[in-house]
C-alpha cells in the first residue's frame, strides 16, 4: 500500500472488500500538469481520433523538451505478425550490459495503454526508459493494431506472436534468458496482459515468468467506488472507459460470437477457481484513479487462486503517470519503483 507521505510500499495484504484508498487530494505536480493541459484527457468528449494527435504532441519522445531519459541503446524492428507486420523497439539497459553478454538478461516484453485506441510506443519509449535501466531487463514495446479500425482478437494475436518471438532464438540472440521473459502494460495493456497469460494458459503454450499489471482495466469498473469519485477530473473519464470497450469488441454476424464476459476479454470477470496455474504477478493501482478497485480486485482473485501477486498502491497518483515523469518527480519514483519491482521478480532478487 502506500504510506501517509505517498511513499508506495510493496504488499501482499490486499484490501478485503477490494476498495483502495486515497489521499486527500492528487500529488500536486499531477495537478499543475493537468492544470496546464487542459485538452489532455483519456476517453473525453473530443473522440478519440483528437486524443491520439493530442497524446503525441505532449508525450512523444521526439517532442519532449526536458526529462528525458537515458537508456544503453534503442534498436528499432519488427517482425511478420499473424495480421501483418509488428515494430517492435528494444529498450538495452546500460545497467545490465553484463547480463546480455552473458546471455542471461531478463526481457519485459510491454504492452502500452490508450483504451485499445490511443497512443504509441513514442508516447511510452520515456517512461520506459527508466524502468529498462532500473529493472535491467531489456523492454520490448511493441506498436500493436489500435481499435476500432481493428478489434478483438486482433491485439492479443499480435502480443502473442512478440511474446514467441522473444522466447525464440530471437531473444537468445540478444542475450534474452528465455525463461526470464516477462509481459507487462498498463490499462488496456495491463488487461491484455492478463488476458495473453490465460489464454497461453490455455492453449499449453510457454508461460511468460511474470505478469506486471500497471492500472489495469481487469474489468469494466461500472459499480465500483473508485469509478464514481474519480469519474472526472483525473484524465481518464470513467464514462470514456465504456466507450473503449464498445471500440474493442468485434460485432460478429453470427451467433455465439465473443462477449464482453469471456476470460480473454475481462480478466477480472471471472472466478478465482478459474485464474489458477498462472505467472506471478504484481498489480500497482492508484488513489485517483477509476480503474483503482477492479484491479485490486483482480490482485485479490488471483492471490486466491494461489498465484503469487505483489500488490502496489500510490494513494496520490492519477491514471497515466507513467507518462508523466518529465512534469512530476513522484511520478519518476513511482516508475523507478516499478523498475525496481520488475527486476526482484524477473531476477528474484534487486539488481543494484
């Protein structure tokens, strides 16, 4: 949870019921930031096709002004994916150089945010960054195919395929241990994270080593109190969370198609008994934020299941603050202790 002085701490006594908690009011560098963007909102009324160009302008790493980051190096590729081609940008930690020589270097393979329909690795490359160098994993970011123009299962296909390629020799040939490969994204790429781990469940394929679900939408947050008092104000519309979905969902024309309860779909929807034999994980929320219980929720189902899950809470941050470390210093210590966090549990232990 997260102590009076909004110092995260690192629990595994979920909340029971699974309601987090909030200070009394949002970091106050978070609330300049918005303060000062007014037009930056996440499933606001302007539609989605004005976010995207909005989230660039401010968030792409080729127009930032201050804070960027440092990184070892970048390396830009893609592979033939089952719909088409996937770049991929490989993020190398200077910190972890040794690892990669030595073919033992754990991977995060990343999975960005936008309700399935904004945003872009440029937006995540800075934040990224600090987690790459933090953790010591290489991170893989991935620019998958937004919706609506695609739908369900569209994105998960596609994480699936980067998940096999990093497993692959591929990985090995840039020093990946191929048992040290991690997923991870946060809000609707926390929800397809969760969802590619059962579904490779599922299907028998290699487990990733661990799931780094950051905010993540579990599940539609319709009767939750984190959805009702942080409905507005905070960036992500609570109301704008249901129009995302409505864009990610496919419309078959024939009967028994996908639904919106279906486990690769709404992770958090479903019965503990049903989310066992799955990777570890860790689970960070936020006080300020809609999606705050449903994925404690999802923490607790899963800790009930018997997987092993590290529950992170930040009582005076705002959805989205991993893109935000050039404006608010607790944001940058929030994604350093996400670094931190990614590399005890790829590594079983904290790089220094």
């Amino acid at each position: 949870m997260t102590q009076g002085n909004g110092d995260p701490k690192m629990s595994s006594c979920i909340p029971n019921p699974p309601i987090g908690t909030r200070s009394r009011r949002p970091n106050g560098a978070l609330e300049d930031f918005l303060d000062n963007n007014p037009d930056l909102e996440l499933g606001g009324s302007k539609g989605f096709i004005t976010e995207r160009a909005h989230h660039q302008k401010i968030f792409g790493i080729h127009n930032l002004k201050k804070g960027v980051n440092a990184i070892g190096s970048v390396e830009f590729t893609a592979i033939r994916g089952p719909h088409g081609t996937i770049p991929i940008r490989i993020l190398y930690p200077e910190s972890a150089e040794d690892w990669r020589d030595r073919g033992e270097a754990g991977a995060l393979i990343y999975c960005h945010g936008g309700g399935y329909t904004v945003g872009s690795v440029d937006e995540f490359e800075n934040g990224l960054r600090l987690v790459a160098e933090r953790s010591g994993c290489q991170v893989y970011c991935f620019d998958y195919r937004p919706a609506p123009e695609f739908r369900y299962p569209v994105q998960l296909d596609e994480y699936d395929a980067v998940i096999d390629w990093v497993q692959s020799e591929e990985g090995r040939n840039r020093g990946v241990r191929a048992d040290r490969v991690a997923g991870g994204g946060d809000s609707s790429g926390g929800n397809l994270t969760a969802a590619v781990c059962l579904r490779r469940r599922d299907k028998g394929k290699k487990p990733l080593c661990a799931q780094i679900l950051v905010y993540p939408t579990a599940r539609l947050p319709f009767d939750t109190l984190a959805a009702k008092e942080n409905s507005s104000g905070y960036y992500l519309h609570t109301n704008g969370i249901f129009s995302f979905a409505a864009h990610y969902m496919p419309r078959p024309s024939k009967a028994n198609g996908p639904s919106p309860l279906d486990a690769y779909i709404s992770p958090g929807y479903q019965l503990a008994k049903d989310l066992a034999n799955q990777p570890k994980a860790a689970v960070i929320t936020n006080g300020f934020d809609p999606l705050r219980d449903v994925g404690i929720e999802y923490a607790s189902k899963m800790k009930e299941a018997g997987v092993d899950v590290k529950w992170v809470h930040h009582e005076d941050l705002i959805h989205g603050w991993l893109q935000m470390t050039p404006w608010c210093h607790a944001a940058g210590d929030a994604t350093r202790e996400l670094g931190k966090l990614v590399g005890a549990i790829v590594y079983g232990y904290e790089k220094e």
